[in-house]
C-alpha cells in the first residue's frame, strides 16, 4: 500500500480552497484583499545566504489590496509536530521573504498536532 503525502494534500487543499480557508479563519483579511489578484509564488527560499541553506515553504500568496495596486503577501505554514524552534524558524522565513519581495506579509500558521 502506498503510503499518503498527507502534507502535499493539506497544501493542494489550502490551495484550491484559499479563499474559503480565509473566511472561515482570517475574515478580516478579506476585508482588504482584492481576491482576483491572488497569484500563489514561487516558495523557495534562502533562508542562509552565505550557507545556502533553502526551504520550501508551505504556501505563499501574493494579492493586491482591494481598490489599490499595492500587494502583500499570505504565507502559511503546516505545522504538524511540536518543535521548539519553530517560533525562529517562522521568523527566518518572514524575513526572508520581506527581503525578497518587499511587502507586507500577513504569516499564518496552522497547528495540526
């Protein structure tokens, strides 16, 4: 039997249901988002410049605000285990992606253990 990527599922269901994961968790997010520029990005990141070091994250979403044509970004994390450096980790992939996209970021993280 084969064995079940329950991480990529969770990932492909939080992206087809985008939207409707917002409204249900984070309705004042839609408060402000204009949801037809929601495009999702390119989740690689170098979290260690001199290292290399790269991960991949979860899902990260780039969308306008409504009626402006300024953006931010959605980044969601799967988290499914207790790790007691994930708090530094959060913050190592918030910074990384500020520098790399220069906006706002909205980081949300769901806790599933």
């Amino acid at each position: 039997m084969a064995k079940i990527n329950h991480d990529q599922l969770f990932k492909e269901l939080l992206t087809t249901f985008f939207i409707e994961f917002l409204e249900l968790f984070f309705p004042p997010v839609l408060e402000y988002l204009d949801t037809d520029s929601i495009q999702f990005v390119d989740k690689e990141l170098f979290t260690d410049l001199v290292g290399g070091e790269k991960k991949i994250l979860d899902i990260v979403a780039l969308a306008k605000f409504q009626e402006q044509d300024y953006s931010f970004l959605v980044h969601i994390e799967n988290q499914a285990s207790n790790a007691p450096e994930f708090n530094q980790r959060m913050f190592r992939y918030f910074c990384s992606l500020f520098l790399k996209y220069d906006r706002p970021i909205y980081p949300i993280v769901v806790f599933s253990y």
